[in-house]
C-alpha cells in the first residue's frame, strides 16, 4: 500500500496599501485554506478570503488579487 504524502503550502495576505502582512496560513494537500494568524481587520472576512484563494489555486495560480488592497502569495 502505498502511502499518501501530506503536503501543505504556505501563503500571506498582504494589504499592499499599509505594505503588511496582515494574515498567514497554509494549503492543505486538498486545496482548502488553515489559518495560521490574522488580524482583526480581516477576521469578519476569513470565509470569504479563503474561497477566493481556493478559486485561484483550483485556476493553478500561486497568489493573486483578492479584494483591493489586498494580495495573497506562496511563500
């Protein structure tokens, strides 16, 4: 039997207007989104963000444009 590899990802969002990161987490092997640390400026939004990120990586992207001012990327 051959053993399945766990293999995770990590990505930030960075808001590009105050040049911070202001949350962090990882891609699980099955494309859905952990959160490691946010801030509270986003914690409302953590189920929206994370399902365009889901989107953009099921596109085969590694990071993108979410809401202005907001960008996520792999690390």
């Amino acid at each position: 039997m051959a053993l399945l590899q766990l293999v995770t990802r990590q990505f930030h969002i960075e808001d590009r207007a105050r040049g911070r990161v202001i949350a962090s987490g990882e891609i699980d092997a099955e494309g859905l989104v952990v959160w490691d640390e946010t801030e509270a400026s986003v914690s409302e939004q953590l189920s929206d963000l994370a399902e365009e990120i889901q989107h953009h990586i099921a596109a085969g992207h590694s990071g993108g444009q979410l809401r202005p001012p907001l960008e996520w990327f792999e690390l």
